[in-house]
C-alpha cells in the first residue's frame, strides 16, 4: 500500500514537471502581455501623434551574445562594443526609445526573450524559416552574411571532399553548424559542438578539429584582429542571409517597428556605412 | 513536450549514453588514482606525503573547467610545441576522462585518506605483528575497514563526477548539456529540453543511488 | 651468542620521539622459558621498551636481537622474525572484518605457513584451548573484553611462535574479565612460552614471573626474582611504587 502511495505520488510530481515544461512559455507571455499593456496602449496614442515615444519612459530591455566578433565583444579598455552594439545605439538615437543591453549569451539571449525577461535580441541572428517557423520574429535585414568553411593555415584541406572521416567544429546554434549539418552526411565527416567562437578556434588551431564553419565575416575580423593562423576556404562558402533584431512575442512589436524605422533612417544618413567601415575596415 | 521527445529523443539518450560513458572511464581512473595518491599520504615517507598533497591541492585548487580547458587544449600544445604540428591530439573523449579523473582522484584521495586514517592503528600494529607485510596488512585487514566507513562518501562524490560530467560540455564532447544546448538551439523550446534533461539526470543519479545503497548494505553485512 | 638460550638479547638501547627521550638506556637479556613481567608507572617507557622488540617502533640507538636475528640491522627481514615473536595489545586489535577464524588463519595462510584446511584444524585446536571454539564464527564486535583478548592471544599462538610480549594485556578489561585472560598466560608459562608480559598486576607477577623488572624515566631501576623486587626492593622508586599500588 505504502509503495501504491509512493508511486502515485511521483506520478503526480513528474506529470506536474512535465505541465510545468509546457505550459511556462504561455504563462509567461500571459503575465508579459498585462505588463506591457499600458505601453502598448500609449504606443497607439504616440502613433497618432507622430514621433515622440521617449515620453513614455518605457526602457526595452534587449539581449545579445557575450562574444560575436566584430558583431558584439569587449574590446581592449573593457568596452562592450560592435556592429551590433552600434547599430542598436544609432537607432534608439535616432527612434528615441531607451533600452538596456543585456550580454547574455547565445543560448541565455534566446532563453530571456522566450521568458519575457527581455524584449528582443540583437546577436548576429540569420533570418532562416526554421526560426520564424518556431515563434521568431524578425526585422529587416540589417547585414548579410554567408558561412564558410576555415582550416588552419598550413591545413591540406582544400574542400569538403576532403573532410571525409574527419571532425569538424561548430558553434552551437549558429548558422556556420546548421551548414555543417547539411553538408556532413554527403561528405561524411563527424561535428563537435562548442559553446563560443574562440574555442571553436581554438579547437582547429590546436587540431582537434580539421576545420570551423563560421559566418565568413566573424571569421575575418577574428583572423585579422587576433592573428590566428587560420585560413577561409572561399570556395566553400554558401548563399547566406541577412542577420535580424529579434523578438518573440507580440508585445515587442513596437520595439521591431522602432528598428525597423530607424534601420531605414541610419541607412539613408549614412550612419549605417559609417559603422560596418568602423568594424569590417 | 511531446513533439521534442519524438523528434529529439533518441539524440538525446546518446547523449545520455555518452554522459555515462564519460562518468565511468573518468570514475574508473579516479578510483585508481584516488588510491594511489590516498596510499601514498598515508605512508610514513615525508616524499610521498608531499606528492600526494600537492596532487590534492593543485587539482582541487583549479575549477573542473579551466582543468579542462587546459587539458584538452593546453597539453597538445604544450606536446606539439616540443614535437611539431599534431603529434599529440587528444579526442573530447581522453580529454574529458584525464579532467574527471584528475578531478574526482583528488577528492577520492582525500576520502581514502580520512578512510584509511579512521581505522585504529591497533589494527595496522597487530597485523604486522604477526609478520605481514605492510602491503598485505593495508590490503586484508585496514583498506575492507577503511572502505565501510568511505562508501557514502565515496557514492556522494560519484554522483558530483556524473554531475560534473556537464562541464565537458565546453570542450565539445556530445555529452547531455552539450547535446542539450544543440537541441535548443534547434528547436527554441528551452523549458521543455532541459526539463527533459532534469528528469534524465534525475533518472540516473536516483538508480545510481539505490544500486549504491544496496551495495552498501551488502557490504556491511556481518558487521554487527 | 654466548648462550644459546638466550632469546631476547638487549644492549644500551635507546628510544626518542623527536627530543622526548623515552628510553634511556635499557640492557637485559631474556632466557628460553622465562617470565619476565615489567613494572613501572605510566610514562616509565614500558610500553615502549616491548614495542622495540618486536620493532613496532623504530629503534634510535643501541642493539636487539631476537632469536639470534639483529633487529636493529636494517638488512633484517622484520617480516620474518616477527613471525617468532607474538604480540598481544591492550585493547585487542581484533581484526574487525574479519570473524574468530579469520582473524586465526589470515596471517598463517597469508605466510604460506600452513594450507587454509591446515591452518583451520590448528586455529579449532587453539580456541579449544582458550575456551573459545563455539565463537569460531562470531565477529570481533560480538565478544566481550575477556573474549576478545583470548582470541587474540590464540591469533598469536596460531603462527607458533617462540616468544609471546604482552602489552598490559588486561588493562582495558572489566575486573571481572581479567581472570580468564590471566588464567590462559598462566597457562602459557608453565608451558614453558618465553614471555615478556608488561602489566599492572602484581599478583600474576608474583605468580607466575620468573624474573620481574621495574623500570622509570627510561631506565630499568631494579630486577630480580619476584620476592626480591616485591617483597624486598632495595630502590626507593621501587619502594614508592610498590606502595601507590599494592
């Protein structure tokens, strides 16, 4: 009877852990949305009354990846800087809206906006089908990259052909492995997943890796920037996509019209050109 | 929820394979070299006190991931700066086995240490009394005492190896976080995949215990 | 040698424990079917005397030799000799994973000194003569004091040794235990096992010694027969111990 009771009672624990896993997302944009129903509300009101959304004093919080050369990275004197830093500063200059960057990581940025803790991302993310499939919500392009594939220098791998048998390393989650998943069965190599870009790196460099597939300008600002002795393959590359600010819930919509507003605008001044030649040269 | 265990499950229980994989190489190690270096902190010789307790110290000083950081891409450079390019490759697997083995061994050193140490030197002094040789009296008479006393110990600090199995996940080996992270990153149900992994984790570590507590009882059988 | 029955042969021997100077330089020799009980109050090194003969403790200076063996050579198999010589401790030191038997057989078998059918017949024969051969199968923790310590005397008699030391063999036992350890080294002696019994009790001391020793601060103060010593001391340390504890 003790031992009925026992089960019965972990049943309920794992059925709730279980309810629990798939019902946090909802009741999370549940508590979002009367959070920032009053912002929301004003948005409409500023909408007809033209530019002026500083009024209301809403601070959006937005995420992004701890190090994505040239796209966000500390630098030298500890300054959180890059393209997208940059190109999110010019537009709440431009837009008026205040906002607080938060460096999350990768996989932290994803999980914040999916909890609500934050309102959108801006991390280097390529528009692909797949995310706005499950619930992404994209801006427009505001850079476009393509993925290649980077050996060591003194590598004699020349292509994929080459890879046969091999192990090949990739960042999680990024563009760079999803092309690698696509290429890996035709050409038959193995991938190893790693959680940031300078251990992928490092992984080809010390060579536990034969080669890294990465968004081919990351790879060359890392290159060039930290003298690795790594080589682009440029034969290798693919057809890219654009990278676009992010969110994932309706609420934020205001925050993507913003962007997509001031993308426009730092585009035509020529703000826009004046950053990407800051970090890309 | 159900959706990502159709599609993900099976990638997922390798993973899960690859975690119990990686624990027992790197238990099965820390278990001799938590011997070898508890032994020699118990002998009477300052030399080997002194190995031992810097073995202890220096790994227990370091956290599990910059040990593996280091070995897995510190010690191949170190080996190929003397040798040349790629003489010495280490995969994620040996990697992760020296780190857990280096890492659980100190601990385990300890563990066999204060085990050893808590059986009564009376014992020690009759065996030998008798005429045996250290070796045979620390193997029949002090370590099956001193063993009783480290099983808890020892079960506790198997399943924080198992646990810390995780860390390897920076270095690439496809163990459950590392695979974890790529289902994530494939699928965006983050709540979901790790309250699967939670409950995979729980599932292993709860019969892990179990099988230790029967042991465990076995063991101290005839003991009263 | 000059004698061949000698089998305990100690000269100038000396003992230190960092600077603490135990034993200060103790001489004597023990025959073949002696007795020899050693006296003295806590401190007096004793203990630490009978530990050296059997090296459980390392020796500073000075010379032991046991059964002709040199044990403060460095090339002496301790192993070895240490087979000859049983030692029996204060509180037992029962091994205790291991039942009666075990305990009995572990060193006989483990020395290659008998096959494990040999060494079990000779370990019933040996409880047998303590009293003991219903608990062959009983572990450690179920025996009393008294028990124990004849168990432990016949661990030490099952690798038939030549000489027995007694380390206050029943100093850790409940008064009304001390009689059937005491009764079995009474035994033991008029056997004719040369022993070297450390101990508290004077009456066994006048009983059963050949020959009793009184030693303080690291010295043997006084030794002689037992009338001598006890009844007769000529020391006065002797004298004002004698009279703490008599």
């Amino acid at each position: 009877m003790k031992k009925l009771i026992a089960f019965a009672l972990a049943l309920v624990l794992a059925l709730s852990l279980v309810a629990c896993g798939s019902t946090a997302p909802a009741t999370d944009d549940a508590a979002n949305s009367e959070a920032t129903a009053a912002p929301d509300a004003a948005a409409e009101g500023d909408a007809a009354e033209g530019d002026a959304t500083a009024s209301d004093g809403k601070v959006w919080v937005v995420a992004t990846d701890t190090v994505f050369k040239p796209f966000e990275y500390t630098d030298e004197s500890g300054n959180f800087v890059g393209i997208d830093v940059d190109i999110l500063a010019a537009i709440a200059e431009d837009q008026g809206f205040q906002y607080e960057l938060k460096s999350l990581g990768w996989d932290g940025a994803i999980a914040a906006c999916q909890s609500g803790q934050a309102d959108g991302m801006i991390a280097g993310a390529s528009i692909t089908a797949e995310r706005q499939e499950s619930g992404w919500m994209f801006s427009d392009g505001y850079y476009t990259a393509t993925q290649t594939m980077t050996v060591a220098e003194n590598s004699d791998i020349a292509g994929f052909e080459d890879l046969e048998g091999k192990t090949v390393a990739v960042k999680i989650g990024t563009q760079g492995a999803a092309y690698a998943e696509s290429l890996k069965d035709e050409y038959g190599f193995t991938i190893q997943s790693f959680e940031d870009s300078p251990t992928m790196y490092q992984a080809v460099l010390g060579g536990q890796c034969v080669a890294c597939f990465e968004d081919t300008p990351i790879m060359q600002a890392s290159i060039k920037d930290g003298g690795l002795a790594l080589k682009v393959l440029e034969n290798t590359a693919n057809e890219g996509g654009d990278y676009g600010f992010a969110i994932f819930s309706e609420n934020s919509q205001e925050l993507l019209d913003m962007f997509n507003a001031g993308l426009a605008n730092i585009k035509a001044n020529g703000k826009y050109d004046e950053i990407l030649a800051k970090y890309l040269g | 929820m159900i959706r990502i265990i159709t599609t993900y499950g099976g990638l997922l229980l390798t993973a899960m394979g690859q975690t119990l994989l990686l624990a027992l190489c790197g238990l099965f190690f820390a278990c001799i070299l938590g011997l070898i270096f508890g032994l020699l902190s118990v002998l009477k010789n300052r030399v080997c006190n002194i190995v031992s307790i810097i073995f202890v110290d220096a790994i227990r000083g370091v956290p599990m991931i910059v040990l593996a950081f280091y070995i897995y891409f510190g010690m191949p450079a170190l080996f190929n700066g003397l040798m040349g390019y790629n003489a010495v490759t280490l995969t994620a697997l040996q990697a992760g086995t020296i780190c857990l083995s280096l890492n659980c061994g100190a601990y385990m050193a300890e563990i066999i240490r204060a085990g050893i140490q808590s059986v009564d030197k009376g014992q020690m002094e009759a065996a030998r009394s008798l005429g045996l040789p250290y070796w045979k009296a620390m193997y029949r008479v002090v370590l099956p005492q001193a063993i009783r006393t480290m099983i808890p110990s020892i079960i506790n600090q198997f399943i924080i190896t198992l646990k810390d199995t995780s860390i390897l996940s920076v270095i690439g080996f496809p163990e459950l976080v590392n695979t974890a992270k790529n289902v994530v990153a494939n699928s965006f149900r983050t709540f979901e995949v790790w309250t699967i992994v939670a409950v995979m984790y729980l599932i292993i570590i709860t019969v892990l215990s179990r099988v230790a507590k029967i042991l465990e009882r076995r063991l101290n059988r005839g003991r009263e | 040698m000059a004698e061949n029955n000698v089998k305990i042969h100690v000269s100038h021997l000396k003992k230190s424990f960092g600077n603490l100077e135990v034993l200060k330089d103790v001489s004597v020799d023990v025959t073949q079917g002696e007795v020899v009980v050693v006296l003295g109050p806590s401190g007096s090194g004793k203990s630490t005397f009978l530990r050296c003969l059997n090296r459980l403790e390392t020796i500073t200076d000075g010379q032991v030799i046991v059964d002709g063996y040199d044990i403060t050579d460095k090339k002496t198999d301790i192993n070895k000799v240490r087979e000859n010589i049983g030692m029996v401790f204060q509180h037992f030191n029962l091994f205790n994973n291991l039942n009666v038997m075990g305990n009995m057989i572990l060193a006989p078998t483990e020395l290659k000194k008998a096959t494990k059918a040999e060494a079990t017949a000779n370990a019933l024969k040996l409880l047998k003569r303590v009293g003991l051969l219903d608990k062959a199968e009983a572990y450690p923790s179920q025996l009393s004091g008294g028990q124990k310590q004849r168990v432990a005397i016949a661990r030490a008699l099952a690798m038939n040794p030549d000489i027995l030391l007694f380390d206050e063999p029943t100093s850790a036992l409940d008064p009304e235990m001390v009689g059937e350890v005491l009764q079995v080294m009474k035994q033991l002696a008029s056997e004719g096992m040369t022993m070297v019994v450390v101990t508290h009790e004077i009456g066994f001391a006048r009983e059963v010694a050949s020959r009793v020793i009184f030693m303080e601060g690291g010295y043997i103060v006084e030794e002689g027969t037992p009338e001598e010593v006890l009844d007769h001391p000529k020391e006065a340390r002797t004298i004002d111990f004698l009279s703490k504890v008599l």
